[in-house]
C-alpha cells in the first residue's frame, strides 16, 4: 500500500495533466460541432476496422472446420451419386444380383474426417501420409482414404493416434478402377513421375476408352465403394506386352495441398477378409 501510495505521489503531476487534459478533450468536443463530427468519425472508422480485423481473424480460424466439412460433404455427394448412376441403369436393366450387392455395401460405408498432418508426397518419391487418427478412433490397416478430390490412398499402419497412408502416388499402390458408365476395370499405379498422374493398367483392348472419360473406383474390394472418383483419362496407350490398354490419368486429389481427409469405414469389412481367408486356405 505504501509503495502504492509513494508512486502516486511521485508522479501526481502527471495524473494531474492526463487528468485536465481528458476534461478539455471531453468539453472541446462536446460542444463543438466540427471537432465533435471529427472525432466521431474517426472513432466509428477505428470501430469498424477492429470489427474487421476481428471479422477476419475469426473466419481464418474457422476455415479448417468449413474445408474438413466441405470435403466430407463432397466425398458423400460422390457416394449419391454411384447410388443414383447404379439406379438408373437398373431402371433400364435387369438388376442383377451383382448390383444389389453394390447399393447395399454402398449404403453400409462411414465416412471419419482426419487432417493430413505429414505430407511425404512428391514427384519420383515413394512418400507417405500421416493422418491425426488412430486406433482410438476406430482406423484399422487397410481401410480406404478419400477427399473432395477423389481417392487418396489406403491406411497401411496404425498407432493410437495417428496412422500411416500409402497414397496411390507410390510404387507399391495398387486400386481396383474402372471407366465410369462402362464396366471396363484395371489397376491404377503409379510409376513414379508427376505426383498429378497415374496409370491404369490391364484394361482390355476391346474397351472403347477415350481422353476425358472418368474414372472411378470399381467397387470390387472392401477397401472403397464403388463410384469414388479417381480422375480423368489424359492419354491411351498400348501395355508394354501389347495385350491391353495403359491409360494415363490425371488424379483428381492435388497431393501438394492436401490437408482434411475422410477414413472409410465398413461394418462388412472383417467377413468379407474372413471369406476371402476361407477361399485361400482351400487352394
């Protein structure tokens, strides 16, 4: 209290000054006009400029929360989509048992967000993704990855809290696709050049493919569901063994900005690998 008391007594001539000086203020321009608009009007700019700031500064740290809900929305606007396409083609076909299938494991698919948090992709590298989901929140090895741009990758090792990504940029990815409306499938890989292209590989010869037809993933694991999409077709090709097509596709997902994801999950997943595991063991 004293120390108080000493510090206001040293310095009371300039509590007394501020003091004075606030009073003339206040009376200069409270009552007049000119001066009076003057510091309204700047005092309502500086109000408007903080509010701005404040504005911006609130929008910027809400926009992870906006990209990871777009790319969520996206990726199940991707999944109506399949279910609309397989509709109408069931609408002038007989709808096989094959189809109902489809719908029925497509309806079964969960989508979980995740951010990349580690980011190895890059051109003539095999990288990898990190992801900020784990065991925890339900990721398990093999488990498909999406985003707003289409397939990203498949989950290859899994900790508590984080888990490991082999993306389809790297030399050892290998994803069922197909030509979107055709039924034509082969396997997209990577040979290790442009993070932006891939190769779809063993599609027959027969299939009438041509540069800009989609594609999508064929459905035919319990990795993805049918219908995500993958990318574009840029060029065709002959395969090195001349027995079928080599497509050159520009993925959709743009590795070098990637950040929010989606996990898919599957409820199917464990008895499908339980039947597939019976089918080994009798060969």
């Amino acid at each position: 209290m004293q120390i108080l008391l000493d510090f206001l007594r040293r310095y009371n001539y300039l509590f007394l000054f501020i003091l004075l000086e606030g009073i003339s203020l206040t009376l200069l321009f409270q009552f007049n006009n000119y001066q009076g608009s003057v510091w309204n009007t700047a005092a309502n700019e500086s109000a408007a400029k903080a509010n701005e700031t404040y504005a911006s500064l609130e929008a910027y740290f809400k926009l992870g929360d906006i990209n990871a809900l777009l790319t969520t929305e996206n990726t199940k606007l991707q999944q109506e989509n399949a279910v609309l396409r397989a509709a109408l083609d069931s609408a002038t076909h007989d709808t096989t048992f094959t189809e109902r299938k489809v719908r029925q494991e497509l309806a079964g698919f969960q989508l979980l967000p995740a951010r990349v948090v580690s980011n190895g992709v890059r051109r003539g590298h095999d990288g990898y993704l990190v992801i900020n989901r784990g065991r925890k929140d339900g990721v398990r090895p093999e488990m498909g990855v999406v985003g707003g741009g289409g397939v990203i990758g498949i989950v290859y090792l899994v900790g508590e809290n984080y888990a490991l990504i082999i993306p389809v940029t790297h030399t050892k990815s290998s994803i069922s696709c197909r030509v979107r409306g055709k039924n034509y499938f082969g396997y997209l890989q990577w040979d290790g050049g442009s993070t932006r292209m891939a190769q779809l590989d063993d599609v027959p010869r027969y299939a009438k493919t041509r540069a800009g037809n989609v594609i999508e993933t064929s459905g035919y694991s319990s990795v993805f569901p049918p219908g995500i999409f993958v990318g574009r077709v840029h060029k065709v090709s002959n395969s090195s063994d001349g027995q079928s097509y080599r497509l050159d596709i520009v993925l959709g997902t743009d590795f070098a900005n990637l950040r929010d994801v989606n996990v898919v999950v599957t409820p199917y997943k464990a008895e499908i690998r339980q039947l597939q595991e019976k089918a080994d063991s009798l060969q």
